[in-house]
C-alpha cells in the first residue's frame, strides 16, 4: 500500500474511534488497498498483540479439538479462492458462501476467530481485520501442527459482500488433473503451486460424500484395496451419522509433515483430487514425488505458495468489521 494510503487508513481509524467517542454513527467507511501492499508487521504499531492473541486463540482451542487447526487452514484457503482474502466466508446470510454445498457443514474452527476478535476488540478496537485474524490463524495452526513458521503479511480489509454463487470457485474434490490445474490456473497458480498447496491435506478430514464417488458400485482402480475396504465399512457403519469425518491423511492426520505425499505413492490419498495428482499426470507424479522425498523443499514451496495465496486478489475495498463473531458486515 502506498504510504499515502497508510495515512489515509490510520487517520480514517482514528476518526472513526472519535467519531464513536462522540457518539456520532460514522458513515459507510470503505477503505481501499492495492496490489502488494500486504506487510509483514502491519500491525507493530497500531496493535502490537494483534499476532499474539491470535496464536493465543489457536492453542487455547487446539485442546479442546486438534482438528480446528485443520478447520483454520481450510477456511483461510476457502476465504482466500472467492472474491480474495476478506473474509467474506465468515458471514452469515441466507446466500452467504457459507451456504454453498462445497462450504455447507465442513467449515470449522469458528471459535477460534471469534476469540480472537472479541479480545482484539477489546485491546485495539476497530483496528484488526477478521481477514488478518484468519490469516493469522492459518499460519499458527499449521505451526502447531509441527510444521513451519512463516511471516504473514497483513493488512487485509474485510469484505461487504458474500454470495453463495461466488463459492462455485472452489475446487470439487472429484476433479481430475485436468480441471484441477484449470481452476488453479484461472487463480493465477500453476501446477507445482497446485500439488504444493494440496499437501495442506496432511491435516484434516472429510466427509464421506466427498470421496463416495470412488467407493462401490463406482469403485477407483486407483484406491488402494485395503482403504478402499475401510472406507467402505466406515462410511457404511456411518450413513446415519452426517458428521463422520474419515482421515485425510490416514497416517498422520494431525501432523503438518509430507506423509500426504507418501500416501499418495501407495494410493492411500482419500479424495479423486488428491490421488490423480499421482496418476493422473506425469508432471504433477514427478512433484508429488520430490515432495515425498523432501520435506523441505516442500516445506520451503508451501510457504511461498500459501503467502501468494494470500495476496489473492490484487486489489480489495473494504472496512474493518467490527462485529465480535467476524460474522456480519459494520452498520
Ligand atoms: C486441490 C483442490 C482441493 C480440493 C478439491 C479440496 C477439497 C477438500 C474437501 C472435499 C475436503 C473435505 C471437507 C469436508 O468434508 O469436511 C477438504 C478438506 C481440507 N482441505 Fe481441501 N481441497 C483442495 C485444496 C486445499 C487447499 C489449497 C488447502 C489449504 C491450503 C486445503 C485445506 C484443507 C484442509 C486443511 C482440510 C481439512 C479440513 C478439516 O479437517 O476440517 N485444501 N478439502
Ligand atoms: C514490524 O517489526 C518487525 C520486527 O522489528 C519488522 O521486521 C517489520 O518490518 C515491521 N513492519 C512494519 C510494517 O513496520
Ligand atoms: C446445509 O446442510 C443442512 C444439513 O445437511 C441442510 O439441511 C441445508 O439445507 C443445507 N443448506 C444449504 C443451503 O444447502
Ligand atoms: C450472487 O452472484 C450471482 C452471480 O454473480 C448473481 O446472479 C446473484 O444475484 C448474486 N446474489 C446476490 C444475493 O447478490
Ligand atoms: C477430466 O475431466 C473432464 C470433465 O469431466 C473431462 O472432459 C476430461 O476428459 C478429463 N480429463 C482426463 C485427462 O481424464
Ligand atoms: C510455478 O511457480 C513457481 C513460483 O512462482 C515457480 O518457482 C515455478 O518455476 C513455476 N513452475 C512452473 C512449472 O512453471
Ligand atoms: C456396504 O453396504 C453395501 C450396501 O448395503 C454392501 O453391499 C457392502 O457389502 C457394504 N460394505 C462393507 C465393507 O461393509
Ligand atoms: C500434465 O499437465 C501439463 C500441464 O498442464 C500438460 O502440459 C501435460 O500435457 C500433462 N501431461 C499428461 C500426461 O497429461
Ligand atoms: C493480478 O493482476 C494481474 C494483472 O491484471 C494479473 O495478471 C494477475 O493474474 C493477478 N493476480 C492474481 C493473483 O489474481
């Protein structure tokens, strides 16, 4: 952001903190950011715990269900993939993404922006953006989940606008290489970027629906028999509990490591999207294997690909929203 901006921003911030002293009901702010001018640090001045507090929410709710890490990491991305990072996801509305079949009953870890903004609301009001918090929170949840740190650029805006149509963009999980690198493409990230991104499946879990396409009477020649079985079994024992989540990496399902890779050289990857990486193309089979074979450069290709990803889009307008729950637009 221009430096310009920044002052524009802040002064607009302080205005509206007087404004609010003075019981005066501010206006429509809108506030307006461009292409690369997320910082590292956005907050050092004007909220120096921000970062803090959040990695505070994240493990306060890591003990209470290791799996909001999982829950964090995927809404960032789902954020992230629809109109950019604004969290627009986070509202609510009868046609909110929330609503959208790829969204609907899989979202999770809610809590753990809701206490993050509830206490940023308290010690820096006004100043925090639940799109940040969410970016945030991304990062720190991939962390406690072993894997690596990386420094989030900040400085996002939240959205106004969240449409259950916009969500259509989001990737099925019965793509195959084909329509996957067309989605990623259409986002502005390439193959190796897509594979690299895909390995967030190291964490996590979902829903039988979501990989019943390969299971019989449509079983996948490229599902390992043995999973196969199990999911099968599973999901059969589970078709009257809606909330059965299976592994999606069957080996480690909390830790951040490569074994999503590793399972994919076996056929153990639980959805279409995630086994076709392996055999469906010779480019992306070659990725998945270095990927197998390297934790760092995964490592290292995870984190340049996930902070591109969240500069999507280039240019964003927006506010701060102030609602504690991150869930509905300012007044
Ligand atoms: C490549 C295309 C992708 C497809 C088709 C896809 C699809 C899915 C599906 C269907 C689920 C299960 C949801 C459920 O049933 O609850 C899931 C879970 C998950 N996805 Fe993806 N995803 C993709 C890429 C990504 C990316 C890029 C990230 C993050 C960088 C990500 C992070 C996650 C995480 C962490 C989970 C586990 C969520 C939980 O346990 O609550 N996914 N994904
Ligand atoms: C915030 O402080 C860190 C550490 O001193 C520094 O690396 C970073 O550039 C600062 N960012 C801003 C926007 O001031
Ligand atoms: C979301 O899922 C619930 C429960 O499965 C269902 O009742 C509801 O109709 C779904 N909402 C939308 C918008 O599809
Ligand atoms: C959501 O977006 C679609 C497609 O752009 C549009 O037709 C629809 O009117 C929008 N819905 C709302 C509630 O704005
Ligand atoms: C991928 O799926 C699309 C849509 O179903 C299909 O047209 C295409 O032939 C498939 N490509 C491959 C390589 O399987
Ligand atoms: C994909 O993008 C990354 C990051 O910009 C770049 O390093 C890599 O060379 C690209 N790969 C291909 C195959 O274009
Ligand atoms: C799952 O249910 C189907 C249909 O009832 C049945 O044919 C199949 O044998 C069951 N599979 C397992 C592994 O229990
Ligand atoms: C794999 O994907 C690349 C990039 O889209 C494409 O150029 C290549 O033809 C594909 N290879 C196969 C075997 O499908
Ligand atoms: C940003 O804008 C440029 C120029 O319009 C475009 O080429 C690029 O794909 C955009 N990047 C993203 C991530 O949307």
């Amino acid at each position: 952001m221009a430096r310009s901006q920044q002052v524009l921003a802040a002064s607009l911030r302080t205005s509206s903190a007087l404004m609010s002293l003075l019981q005066v009901t501010p206006v429509l702010l809108l506030l307006v950011g461009s292409a690369g001018g997320l910082q590292v640090g956005y907050y050092n001045t004007s909220c120096p715990l921000a970062e803090a507090i959040v990695q505070i929410a994240v493990a306060r709710y890591h003990l209470t269900d290791p799996f909001f890490a999982a829950g964090i990491l995927r809404m960032h991305f789902h954020d992230c993939w629809v109109r950019g990072c604004d969290a627009s996801v986070l509202l609510v509305g009868p046609d909110s993404e929330q609503t959208n079949p790829a969204n609907n009953n899989s979202l999770r870890g809610f809590p753990v922006i809701q206490l993050a903004k509830t206490v940023l609301e308290i010690v820096c009001p006004r100043t925090v953006s639940c799109a940040d918090i969410l970016a945030f929170a991304a990062r720190d949840s991939v962390v406690i989940s072993g894997g690596p740190y990386w420094d989030v650029p900040a400085g996002r805006f939240d959205g106004r606008v969240s449409n259950a149509t916009d969500a259509n963009i989001l990737p099925a999980p019965f793509f195959n290489v084909t329509q996957l690198t067309e989605n990623f493409a259409s986002k502005g990230f390439n193959q190796t970027e897509m594979v690299t991104l895909s390995g967030a499946h190291t964490i996590g879990q979902a829903h039988c629906g979501t990989f019943s396409n390969r299971l019989p009477p449509t079983l996948d020649s490229t599902l390992n028999p043995s999973l196969a079985t199990v999911l099968e079994s599973e999901c059969n024992k589970s078709g009257a509990d809606p909330n059965f989540r299976q592994d999606l990496d069957i080996v480690t399902p909390l830790y951040f490591d490569n074994q999503y890779y590793k399972n994919l050289e076996d056929f153990n990857g639980v959805l279409t999207s995630d086994e076709a990486l392996y055999t469906d193309n010779s480019t992306t089979q070659g990725t998945v294997e270095i990927f197998a074979d390297n934790t760092l450069e995964w490592q290292a290709a995870f984190i340049a690909a996930i902070i591109k990803m969240g500069n999507l889009p280039n240019v964003t307008v927006g506010e701060i929203r102030e609602d504690h729950l991150c869930q509905v637009v300012n007044s």
